[in-house]
C-alpha cells in the first residue's frame, strides 16, 4: 500500500511513517496543503492521510480541491473530533475521518480498508457465506452448518458488517459507527457486549470457531 | 365587539350628561330672565293694579315681542285680562286664586305635553295675578341636535383613537415581533440572524440596532470560545497523541510481560483521556448550538426498542427487565442521533444505579409536549440531590465503584434545552424518573439535515 501522510506535526508524522513502513507500505510526507495537491498530481498513492490544520491551505480545503477529480481515498486523521467536525470532513468528501490520539492499529486498518473498498463492494451479496456460516441478508436468515441462529437487529448488524470483511479486521469503533451511526457515544462499550453475544450464538455449539478478537482493537471473521 | 358596546354606553352617557347639563342651563337662564323681568318691573313703579299691569304690557308689547315669554294678569276673579288664552288655561289651575293653588307670590314649574313653563306669580295690589313665564319648550327644541353631537363627537373621538391605537399598536407589535423571531432564530443557532431595523428611528429602531450589537458581540465571543475549545483540543491531544504513541511503542518492545502490562494500563488510560474529552467537547458543541440539528418526524417506538435492545444483553447480565411503552399517533420530531444518545445515557446510568431492577422506557404527551421518560425503581435521588445530578462532572457516588466521567445527565439535559426543553428528574416511588421534555413541532432546522448514518468505508 503506498500512503501519502499530509501532516504538520513531524513527530507524529514520522511516527505514522515508521509503523506504516514497518506494517510493509510505503509512505511520502506532505507538510503543507500545497504540497499534498502538488504529490497528488505527480504521484500515484492506494489512500491518502489528511490532517485537518495545515499551514498554506488547510485539510478541508484540499479536500474541496479534491471533489470532482480523480483520487485516492483520503482518510482525514485530526484533533478535531467533535461530531459536527466529524460530519463536516465526511461531507466535504472524506472517506473516513479518524480522531487523534489513535490507536496506530485503528488507523492502519482503516486504511487496508479504503485502499481496498472497491474489491469489499464487488464481493458483497444478498447471500454471504464465509466458511459454514451463512447469510441470506433479504430475508435476514442466518444459519451455520444448516442450523439457523436466532439473532437481534443489532447482532445481525454486525454479523452483517463482518461477514462483509471475511478475514479482515474490522475496528470497534468502526463498528459503532456502522451499527448505530456517527455522533453516538456510548457511555459503556456496546460494541463489545453484543459481540460477545454474537459469539456465544455463532461459535459456542460449533467448531472451530469464526469470530477471534483481534487484541485492543477489534474483530475478525473467519 | 365589547369594546363597541363600551363606546357606545360612554357615548351614550355624554348625550344625558350633556342634555341635562343644558337643561340646567336653560333653567338657570330662564330663572335669571324672571329675576330680570321682575327687578325691571320694580325699577319702573311696581306692578301695581292688574288693569295697570295689563296697559303697561300692552304699550310694551309694541317694542318687545314675547317671543317664549308668556305673560297673564288675572283679575281676582280669575279672567284673563292679559295674555296667552291657551297658556293660561293650563297654568290657571295653578294661579287662580281661591283655589286649593297658592295665590301668593311664587315660581311655578310646570311641564305638560309638548311643552314645559317655568315662570313667576306676583300678587297684585287689588288681588290679580301677574303671571310671567318663560315656555322651555322650544328653547329645549332648539337645543336637542347638541347632546347628539356631543354624543357623536364623543363616539368619532373614541373611534378614532382606537384606530389610530390599533394601527400604532399593530406596527409595534410587528416590530416586537420581529425582534422576538429575530432572537428565537438566534437562540435556535442561526448565528446569521439579526432583527431587521424598518420604520421610524424611534425607540424600537435603537432597541433593534442595541439587540443586533449584543447579537455581534456574543457571536463574536462564541466563534472565539469555539476557537479557543478547537486550540485546547488540538494542543491537548497532539501531545495525548504523542504520549500514547510512545506508549504503545514502548509496550511493543518491551520484553518484561508485567512492565508490559503496566505499559498497556497506561495506553487504556490515555483512551479513556479521549473519550472524557470526546464527551466534554460534545457537551460543549450541543450546549453552544454549533452542532448540526437534524430536527425530522421520529419513530418513537423505533427508537426507544433500538435503545432497549442496544442495552438488552447488559440489562440481562444485571437481571433488568426492559419494557417499552409508546402512546398511539405521538408525533415526536426530533434530531434522532441526540435523542438516541439522551435515551442512551439515561438507561446506561439505570442499569449502573438500579440494577436488577424493572426498568420502564416510555414516550407520550402531556400539557402540550412531547415526553420521553426512563423510569427505574432502583434507590432514586433525594430532592436536593437531582439538580446536582445534572450539573456536570457531577458523581453523586464518589467512590469508583459506579464507571463514568459525570457528564451522562449534562449530556441529556443539553440536548433537551436543543430541542427546546428540558430535563426533569422525579421520585419514581422508588426509585428514578428522567423526562425529556420537547417541543412539540420541534425546533426549526437550523442546518442542512444530516443523514442518521453517514456512509463509512464499509460496503
């Protein structure tokens, strides 16, 4: 994956920068609005990550820039995360927007996600199988192995959202955000009670099991 | 119409009033004609005998018509030596001597139909009567079209006053209404909004261009809070950013499993740092207004179900009983997103401070609003202690035995005021009931509408 990091602070750029490269991607660093337009019309990049404040011309700006041209994903990573800044990034066409401080793995499998959304939409369906769990998403029937598994609205949901990402990590706050929509903030971790109930339905009476928790961050199916 | 009918008794009055005031008139005045008759009288020699008398008038009568004077001399026998035949016939009742009448020197004051007298009886020297009276009738005739005219002046005045009132009034309360829709778009979060300054430059034109300055300067003093929260916020996570960063980079390579794991403690507590300070600063973006209002027609049963089954396998874990309840036709209008966390917040601190008990979701109306209500029967909060439990970073239980950060109850009650109510904690004997109260039509959109959930990077 080939990332451009459009970002002020050059700690947590060169931060970012040492993970991602470690993680096997590549990375170039834009310090400044300009110079993120500028690396944008010379070079290819799968996903872009934007800092909001920038000197010369700032994060919405270029993505206003950006609207109406061809171009990578952009992920908007800033310290404004309030809901309204949230739905502002999103609207002025950000693909995802991530709050700072961030758990480096969130935001590297926010990234894997966009960089590769398109090959995620061509293989979603009505009917979703990943090993012998299987969903017919219209009728909203779920069964493994042929034995049909009982789930509520919002179980279904995530094992929705899952089985849409076999063998990915999907992040809890991606989660959320997916399952009851941005701007919620739950006091207590919902996320986490409902997969664990979602687990017990699809994993307890089979074998082996799908669902694994990938350790502070999330989950992944099969 | 009462108003009309007001007028209409005060001018009806002023026509009495004024009527009896020029009969008054008229009578003072006639009583000054006897008086000047008579002193006249005296001034040339008396009255004399009646047969005198009546050859004093009759040389008189030649430079001075009688006009509405009626004057008599009657013998003592009662003939009618002088004057009026058909007056005296009505008066002589009263004059004639002999009588049952007095005969003496007196006033008389006598009305009939069509006409009215007032006059003076002197007793002459050989027993006659000098009758002189004044007929009231015609003068009062002559006066009648007055009372009217007062009367009408009295009405047309009335009337016009109010139409000039009304017109003058009208133009007031258009501009106090403008001025009052002007603040309740401002106080909605149209921050754009300012009275618009018509009409004359009077007292309404300096309160406008006042309420405008005051508008600018909060406007401005918000834009520089929010710009301040925006500079805290950034200056606070970069460096949370760089300390958790480091963190999780340390425990990374840290060989030492317990150190590793005090390291992680320490990531988990710069994650609970963010979501205290996500909390903080949502709390600051609905209490200011800057967050976008989505207000649309809600299904309430749909959101408080989503809610319950959003905490279902928490309150199964703590034995907690669930029901909804939502009145039929309830046309609640709202943002869904708040309104969803408000229910959040509220069933979150029922299942932390009343586990196990039944726990009761519900929305309806009463006295015109829209209620949600989130009953518990758990402890409950003693009077004094629920206007604290809103206030925030408020923990009524201070041990840590109760997760959370103390704004749950902020939240709520923000969001209420957003939608133009308010938070209301009650005894819920036992226990806890939390009503949010909302406007009833819901506050006008102040902000493009935001879609519950925005598409994310998934499917």
């Amino acid at each position: 994956m080939r990332v451009l990091i459009v970002e002020d602070d050059a700690a947590v750029s060169y931060w970012i920068g040492a993970k991602l490269g470690g993680s096997g991607h590549s990375c170039r660093f834009a310090g400044d609005g300009e110079d993120a337009l500028r690396l944008l019309r010379e070079e290819a990049f799968d996903v872009v990550v934007l800092d909001r404040m920038l000197p010369k011309l700032d994060g919405m700006e270029v993505l206003r820039r950006l609207q109406g041209t061809r171009h990578p994903p952009v992920l908007v990573l800033s310290a404004l995360d309030e809901t309204t800044e949230r739905v502002a990034g999103l609207r002025a066409g950000a693909d995802d927007y991530l709050g700072k401080p961030f758990d480096f793995a969130e935001l590297l499998v926010r990234l894997e996600h966009l960089a590769t959304r398109r090959a995620v939409l061509a293989g979603a369906g009505d009917v979703l199988e990943v090993a012998d769990l299987v969903m017919d998403v219209t009728r909203r029937h779920v069964t493994r192995r042929g034995v049909p598994i009982e789930l509520t609205d919002k179980e279904f949901k995530l094992l929705h959202i899952l089985m849409s990402n076999p063998g990915r990590t999907v992040t809890r706050s991606m989660l959320l955000e997916k399952a009851w929509g941005y701007g919620f903030n739950p006091p207590t971790n919902l996320v986490e009670v409902h997969v664990f109930k979602l687990r017990a339905k699809i994993d307890k009476d089979f074998d082996p099991p799908l669902l694994k928790t990938v350790r502070a961050i999330g989950y992944v199916l099969g | 119409m009462a108003i009309g009918a007001v007028f209409l008794v005060v001018a009806g009055a002023a026509v009495l009033w004024s009527r009896a005031l020029l009969v008054e008139l008229v009578n003072e005045h006639v009583g000054d004609l006897l008086e000047r008759d008579q002193e006249t009288h005296r001034l040339h020699g008396g009255f004399g005998d009646a047969a005198a008398l009546v050859a004093e008038l009759r040389r008189r009568e030649r430079f001075a018509p009688e006009g509405t004077r009626r004057r008599m001399v009657i013998d003592r026998d009662g003939r009618v030596l002088y004057g009026d035949e058909a007056m005296a016939q009505r008066l002589l009742a009263v004059v004639a001597c002999g009588g049952p009448a007095p005969c003496e020197t007196g006033r008389i004051d006598q009305r009939g139909d069509g006409w009215k007298v007032r006059g003076m009886v002197v007793r002459l020297g050989d027993g006659g009567r000098y009758v002189n009276a004044y007929d009231l009738q015609p003068m009062l005739d002559q006066l009648r079209a007055v009372p009217l005219a007062a009367g009408c002046g009295v009405l047309v005045f009335l009337l016009t006053s109010v139409a000039f009132g009304i017109r003058f009034s009208a133009g007031t309360l258009r501009r106090v209404s403008a001025i009052t829709m002007a603040l309740t778009s401002y106080a909605a979060g149209d921050r754009d909004r300012r009275v618009a300054i018509t009409g004359p430059d009077d007292e309404f034109a300096r309160l406008g261009r006042e309420i405008n300055r005051t508008l600018d300067r909060v406007t401005r003093l918000v834009e520089e809070v929010s710009s301040v929260s925006s500079s805290i916020a950034h200056e606070m996570r970069t460096p949370l950013t760089h300390l958790h960063n480091r963190l999780v980079t340390i425990a990374e390579n840290c060989p030492d499993d317990t150190l590793r794991r005090e390291l992680e403690e320490g990531i988990e507590e710069t994650r609970r740092i963010q979501h205290l300070f996500r909390a903080i600063m949502r709390l600051g973006e609905i209490e200011t207004g800057r967050c976008t209002l989505a207000v649309e027609p809600l299904d309430a049963k749909a959101l408080l179900d989503e809610v319950a089954e959003s905490y279902l396998p928490l309150a199964e874990g703590t034995g907690t009983v669930i029901t909804v309840a939502v009145e039929r036709d309830l046309d609640l209008r709202g943002d869904r997103t708040l309104l969803f966390q408000t229910v959040a917040n509220l069933v979150d601190n029922a299942l932390k401070y009343a586990p196990g008990e039944a726990l009761h979701l519900s929305a309806g109306r009463r006295d015109g609003w829209n209620e949600i209500t989130v009953a518990d029967h758990g402890r409950g909060l003693a009077p004094g202690q629920r206007a604290l439990a809103v206030q925030r970073f408020c923990r009524l239980d201070p041990s840590d035995r109760v997760p959370g950060h103390g704004l749950g109850l902020a939240i709520v009650d923000a969001i209420a005021r957003l939608h133009g109510g308010a938070l209301r904690l009650e005894d819920n004997g036992p226990g806890l009931r939390a009503v949010v109260r909302l406007e009833r039509r819901g506050r006008p959109v102040t902000a493009p509408a935001v879609p519950g959930a925005i598409t994310g990077i998934l499917h």
